[in-house]
C-alpha cells in the first residue's frame, strides 16, 4: 500500500516563501513521477508542478519563474516545492500526488495562506 504524506504549509506574507515536503512509501514500483496539485476555495484542483521519473520538470504558469519542484537526494521518492514570491492568488491547499504505471496516490493535502 502506498502512502503519500505532505508537510510544510502555513500562513505567509505576500512576497514570502515556503517550502513544501512530500514523501511516497510503500508498494514496489520504483521512482514515482511526483507532482503538486492545488485546489482553491471553490476551484478546481490544479497542476502546479512535476518531475518525472528522467527528473524533467513541468510547471503550471502561473507558478512558473517562482516556484521549483526537485527530488531529495537520498529518497528519490521525496519531493521537495520551493515557493518563492508567492501571492495571495497561491492560497489553497496543496495535494501531493505520486503516479506510476496508471496508478496515482494523494497526499491528505496542506494548506497554504498567503496572507498580510
């Protein structure tokens, strides 16, 4: 059974950072593509960023130049999201996802304000 657990959400000024954390354990697949989903008060849940198993990156645009999705480097199946410049338009919670061979597992999700 795989689990994905995030951590690292909070309340931050605009202009502000935050780094999220997320780790999948369990099954036996391998390296998961990892990715960050966000889902706004009322809106739909969206792409923020990606990094596959060849550890190419995808970014929603309007994260895009401010937000920075990598792997830990001991745990390949740990991803870390670098969030920088950050504006009240980012406040949602944010849902970690890990996928492979057609299957995806969610994180429980962490909530992140941006907020003066």
């Amino acid at each position: 059974q795989v689990q994905v657990v995030e951590s690292g959400g909070g309340l931050v000024q605009p202009g502000g950072s935050l780094r999220l954390f997320c780790a999948a354990s369990g099954g036996n697949f391998g390296i998961f593509t990892m990715a960050w989903y966000r889902q706004g008060p009322g809106e739909e849940r969206n792409l923020v960023a990606l990094i596959n198993d060849n550890a190419a990156t995808n970014y929603g645009d309007s994260v895009r130049g401010r937000f920075t999705i990598s792997r830990d480097r001991i745990n390949k199946n740990a991803v870390f999201l670098q969030m920088n410049t950050l504006k009240p338009e980012d406040t949602a919670i944010y849902y970690c996802q890990a996928s492979k061979y057609g299957q995806t597992y969610w994180g429980q999700g962490t909530q992140v304000t941006v907020s003066s």
